[in-house]
C-alpha cells in the first residue's frame, strides 16, 4: 500500500515490515539509484500547505531531519509527493512524526533551497512509481478490531441537529430513523437517503452520493448509529437537509446495547478515540429510551398477507426468470403460517445445492424481485445472508371445480427504491447474523419431514405454481382477459386465440391475442436501434460517436492528393490546422452544371475531416460524404463509416452487399435539386442499411407466456427509427408509450388489469 501506519508500543513497532528493506543514512543517497528494496528514516520537522499544479495534481513539500547521525553533513532532506499519495499523507502527517520512505526517486542536490543547509537533497515519491511512505503511531488507542487502521488522533466538534445552519459544513452523530440502501441514481453515481435522529430530537434526513457503492453509509437497519463527517447542510422547500461534501466519510456502528462498538467503513483511515466510543454508548441509551424498536423486521414464521417487512434470511438458491424478475430462495428456520407459492424451475437455471434445497423445502420460501433489484440479486452467492427490506407478502387463491379453495403466501420485492426497498449483504459479524446461524443449526429436519407428511398431503400436485413458460394463477388469467379499450386497426378477421394454444402450434401461422406485456428487451430504448440490410437481411448496431471518430480519424491521417483537386466535378480548397500538428483537411465543393450551388443545396466531400468537423458542415450544407484519396481518384472511407449525411442522419451501406463505384458517378445527379440518399447510393454501387427498431416482448395471457420478436422498418407507434436518436423529443415520447405499455413499478404480481393489447 502506498501509506503505512504502524502503531508503535515502548519505541518497538507492533508490525515489522521494513525487516527485508535495506535502511540508508542520509548522506548516501545519489541520484539515479534504485530505492524500491532500501529506505530512509527521519523525523517530521516541516510541512508545506498542500498546493496544487495547473492539471490539477496535488503536491505535498515536507522536510525530514536524520536522528541517528547529527553529526552528518546532510541533516535535512526533502520530499515532495504527488497525486493521490499527497492528499492521503497530508491527512496522517503530524510534526515530530518518524516517517520512513521506500521506492522514491532522488534528484539533483540544491544549495539555494534551503538556507539553513547547503546539502540537502530533494526526493520525489508519487503511487505510479510504487513509492510507499511508513507513519510510526506512539500513541496506543482502545480499539476492538485489528482490521480498524490508525490516525493521530485529531480534534473534531459535533454539532447536535437543533442546531444545524444552511450553508455550513458540520459532523453529527445520529440514530438511523429510516434509509434507504445504496442504489444507482439516473446519473453514474450511488445515492442512499438516510433519515437521523439525537437526543434533541430533531431529525434531519441526508441525501448522500458516491461514485462508489461501498463509500455510502454501511446501514443494515434502523437503530443503527451513524457518524458523518464534513456534511454540508442546505435548506431546501423549508426544509433542512444534508448533502455529501468534499471530503465527506461516515461511520456505522449498531444501536444495540452492550453489542461491540466496531465502525463499519470502507475508508481505510479514521479517527476514533475513547470520546466517540462514550458518544456512540451514550445515543445507545437515549435511542434504547425514546425510539421504539423497528417493527418491520420480521421472521418468516410471523408474516402475514399483505403486509411490508424486512427479513433477516440465508439464500440457498437463486435463478434468473426473466429480464424483469430474479428467483431468490431463501430460509430463516422457521415456518410460514401458509404453504409458500413456488416457482417451477425445470425451464430455469438454478444456481445453489438441489439436494440441500430438497431437503429444505418446506423451510424455504420463493422470493421473485423486480426490476433494479435484478442487477443486485444476480452478483449475490449462495449461502450468503441477506437483508431484504420492505418485502411484499399476498395471499393467492385458486379455486377448481374439484379441489377446495387454495392458499398460498407470495413473496415479492418490488421495483423502485420507495420504503427503503432493497436487498443488503450482512457480514457474519453482524449480531443478527449470528443469531440466525443458531437458529438455522438448531432446526430439526427430521422432525419437520414428519410434519410435512401429515399436513401438507392435500396441497401436492395442486398448489399454484408459476412457470417462466406456463402462467401465473387463475387469478391473472381473469385479470388478463378482461376487457380494455384497445381498438383493433387490422387482422379483425381472427379470432382471438391463449398463448397456450399457441405455444403448441407449429410455426408459421396467424394469431390474434390478447395479453399482458409483462417485460421487453432491451429496456435502454436507444439499444433496440439497428441497422438492417434489405438485400442479406443482416442486422448490426448503429456505430457509436466513438467508434466512429476513430474511423473518421483513420482517414485524417492521410494527406489530400493536389492532383484530385479542382476538377470538373468540384471545386477544392484545403486548411491547415493549428493546433493538431497542421492537419490537412480537404473540402470538395460539388457543382450544379459547372456552377457552385448556394450552401443549403450543395454536396461537399471532405478529406481528412474529423468528426466534429463534419458534423458542424452538415448544419451549413445540403449534405456531406467523407471521403480520402485513391489511386485514381477520390474514394469513400470504409464502409464502416456513413456514406452520406444530412443534417444529424448518417446513412450507412451494407459491407457484404455493395459494389462501390467512383465518385465521377456522382455527375448524373448534378442537375437535380436535392440529393436524395438513395439516388446517391444507387450511383455510388451502395446498397444502403434501413433504421430499425427491433425488441423482444415478453407476452403473459394468464394461459401461457410468449416471447414475441418485433423488428420496424418504418414506424414504432409513429415514431420513425431514423429520427429517434437525433430528436429528444421522440426519445422522450417513446419512453412514456413503453411505460404505459410496461411501467416500470408493475409487473405481473400486481392486480392491474389495463395494460393488456392486441397482437
């Protein structure tokens, strides 16, 4: 690592890891050495203000005086760090400190910079050069845990939450009242919403953001405590709330009287003495007197239908449904007061121990989650224990004509983030964790078993079940065949048929149905944006901005032929650039019968344009080709690139299909008065890639499920693919008629019966 902190008891470090390191005086430092196997030893006697270059790169100056040799020519060195390891070391770096450095590199010996010594040297030690800097701690603290890492021991001040102004940066200490577990916002970083309370009894709730998942507040339910570090509190709506600053780092501790007060952190470096251990005991008691324990953390033996909860569990298995829907199955050793629904999971991949399953199957129960909760419960192992908070139960019937009415207990973790959903990972130190492993070994399977075969005969072969191809109950079936409001525009000749007829037919035939869209792929819209050849039928993404820059500056590499210039086909002129290694950037000016057109009806060809270039002249002219010089005349790029653009469409060719011919053949369609994308690709040998939308629905009558695969060469509901990625509002207007379709809060567990269509 490249900052150390060794505790150091009676002048004897606790950890002795400059042992296999050469340690050097001074005096025989020279420049051009090698010093990743040797190191230096000094004591901390100046350090600079943390400044910063114009990039950007943080840079730390200190001086170090030699203990062992005073007598030595050269008394003081000094090192500057850079980077990151500046801005770690200037937060441990004390004055009278013992730093040893290791992997750092010398420079030239200076007399002017220091007056006091005409010998000092200067050292440089930055990460990239796997320089590593070891801080000597005299000072021995009470902590529990060797994994805690040491600071010198620095003075911080709390203010209490009544007293909490707009516009400043404070620490507090709190009892976690609500939060919401770490999720993705709609930009790249983390975001948790935690709601806290203190002895003054006002709350405050902090809306905190990361790049990384781990840097948020570890909170694993309410009556946590929690430390926050430089928080930056606003008023927002009247009200007052907190926001993550520079700098900002938290601590978590449990709630729980007489448990161990161990922070939970990712932060490498923190500060804990004896003054927060007596905070966090004293907001144990206070909470333990004024908060009432939460009541949503429940055992799967208390549950009831309809209810919101958290649960406490093992997994044991999981297996992926649906693009929409994610399998958990999971135990906490007790039973439910209702037989629990099952998934059928012969069509799926289960991950997880079969026979162990088997064994425990009428100790587990199936929990389907939704939406952003699939990405978090695909990365979750086996055998891992959980946290699931605001799990929804519901009690589902069937009725038959000859068996009694039957119950099951369904277990869903809806999409969104509202309460506080979401799934956590305990460690096993946690103290909940260890009280469930004690219940998980006391549990008698033996005993169980025997249960099972006297009380649960009557369900077998009957309980409703829901299949990733077979439905979901009779209830959905009623739901899904209610009536709506769609109108059918075509095909009213056919009668309406259930995916489950269909799915036994052989293809090709015509249906109509009527259905539920319980999910579609890919659900980022853009994606589902391909370019399809009419002649091969082949499909290909549309090429993104980066990629196609860097074939554009593939072709700008090369330098226009003078020789191509100014023929009867075009005028030429040619740039040099400034400021990119004088590039080369050739414009062809395409004529109309030898006269140059105004700029909204004239081609250009380019040579040696960059993307942005090419997109700023298709806002001036009619259109634009990119192209480069040949052997015996201009060219077009790889086709890999558009072979025309206009305005903000790029029209692309299919590779395997088109012949190319030369750009002289462009001198048939001089006289017209627009250049129209398929006139130029006829004389250029293209045979041009048409805009599509292709999806894949997921179809659910109650019957049955289909897989429908849908692939638009005009309009997706109006909308032109062509157009949709260079129009926000078209982007704007197809998300809303998917989420109508298919919102994202509803899927096949709830009872909504109107987002059902015609196919």
């Amino acid at each position: 690592m490249p900052l150390e902190l060794i505790k150091e008891v009676s002048g004897v470090p606790e950890v002795q890891r400059l042992n296999k390191l050469q340690k050097l005086d001074f005096r025989a430092l020279q420049p051009g050495c090698d010093y990743s196997k040797k190191y230096i030893q000094g004591i901390l006697s100046l350090i600079s203000p943390l400044t910063h270059r114009g990039n950007g790169t943080a840079i730390l100056k200190i001086a170090l005086q030699e203990k062992e040799n005073s007598n030595s020519e050269v008394k003081t060195i000094y090192v500057l760090f850079f980077g990151k390891l500046a801005k770690d070391c200037v937060q441990v770096f004390y004055q009278g400190d013992t730093i040893a450095l290791t992997g750092f590199v010398v420079l030239s010996a200076s007399s002017s910079t220091n007056r006091d010594s005409k010998h000092s040297l200067f050292l440089k030690a930055f990460e990239d050069f796997k320089s590593t800097v070891y801080v000597f701690l005299k000072s021995v603290r009470n902590f529990k845990t060797e994994s805690m890492s040491l600071v010198p021991a620095t003075h911080y001040t709390y203010t209490p939450l009544n007293q909490l102004k707009g516009g400043t940066i404070v620490n507090v200490y709190g009892v976690v009242k609500f939060f919401k577990p770490p999720y993705l916002s709609k930009g790249t970083d983390y975001c948790s919403v935690v709601t806290i309370v203190d002895e003054t009894n006002v709350k405050l709730t902090c809306l905190l953001f990361s790049g990384n998942y781990e840097a948020l507040p570890i909170i694993y339910k309410n009556g946590d405590i929690v430390r926050f570090h430089r928080l930056k509190i606003q008023v927002y709506k009247k009200e007052t709330q907190g926001i993550t600053s520079s700098g900002f780092a938290s601590l978590t501790f449990e709630g729980t009287l007489g448990a161990p007060v161990i922070p939970r952190t990712s932060n490498k470096y923190f500060n804990f003495t004896s003054e927060d251990h007596k905070r966090v005991e004293a907001l144990r008691v206070w909470a333990s007197n004024h908060i009432s324990p939460s009541s949503t953390l429940l055992k799967l033996c208390d549950v009831q239908p309809m209810q919101y909860f958290d649960l406490t569990c093992q997994l044991l298995g999981k297996a992926e449904v649906d693009g929409a829907s994610f399998l958990l199955k999971v135990w906490d050793g007790t039973r439910t007061p209702f037989p629990s629904w099952r998934v059928l999971i012969q069509d799926l991949v289960l991950e997880g121990d079969l026979s162990h399953i088997q064994r425990l199957q009428n100790l587990t129960v199936d929990i389907l989650v939704y939406d952003n909760h699939v990405q978090v419960a695909r990365f979750l192992k086996v055998g891992s224990f959980l946290r699931i908070y605001s799990l929804h139960t519901k009690l589902q019937s069937v009725n038959s004509e000859s068996q009694s009415t039957l119950l099951g207990l369904e277990f869903h973790l809806h999409g969104g983030t509202s309460y506080g959903r979401g799934i956590r990972v305990l460690p096993e130190s946690n103290s909940d964790v260890d009280q469930l492993k004690k219940v998980l070994e006391s549990v008698d399977l033996t005993a169980n078993q025997q249960l099972d075969r006297i009380c649960l005969p009557e369900y077998e072969d009957s309980f409703p079940t829901f299949s990733s191809s077979g439905s979901v109950s009779l209830y959905e079936v009623e739901r899904c065949q209610q009536l709506s409001a769609t109108i059918l525009t075509d095909h009213q000749y056919l009668e309406k048929t259930p995916l489950c007829a269909i799915l036994k037919q052989k293809a090709p035939q015509q249906y109509r149905i009527r259905a539920k869209l319980r999910s579609y792929k890919p659900r980022t819209l853009f994606q589902s944006l391909k370019l399809h050849c009419p002649k091969c039928h082949s499909l290909q993404d549309v090429p993104h901005d980066r990629d196609l820059d860097i074939i554009l500056q593939d072709g700008a590499t090369r330098t226009p032929d003078t020789k191509l210039q100014n023929t009867s086909l075009y005028d030429s002129e040619i740039w040099t650039t400034k400021d990119q290694g004088e590039r080369k950037v050739a414009i062809h000016f395409v004529k109309n019968n030898g006269v140059l057109p105004l700029s909204n009806n004239c081609l250009i060809l380019i040579e040696g344009g960059t993307l942005t270039e090419i997109c700023n002249l298709s806002n001036k002219f009619h259109s634009v080709i990119p192209v480069r010089s040949g052997i015996e005349g201009l060219e077009l790029l790889d086709l890999s690139a558009p072979f025309l653009i206009q305005r903000k469409i790029q029209h692309y060719g299919c590779k395997q299909c088109s012949s190319l011919r030369p750009m002289q053949n462009l001198n048939s369609l001089v006289d017209k008065t627009s250049w129209i994308p398929s006139s130029v690709a006829e004389v250029l040998g293209i045979v041009p890639l048409q805009y599509v939308f292709v999806m894949t629905f997921t179809l659910d009558d109650g019957t049955g499920v289909l897989e429908a695969f849908l692939m638009d060469s005009d309009k997706f509901f109006q909308i032109p693919a062509s157009e949709i990625l260079i129009s926000d509002d078209l982007q704007r207007s197809m998300d809303m008629i998917m989420d109508m379709f298919c919102p994202s809060g509803i899927k096949i567990d709830q009872n909504l019966g109107e987002h059902k269509k015609f196919f």
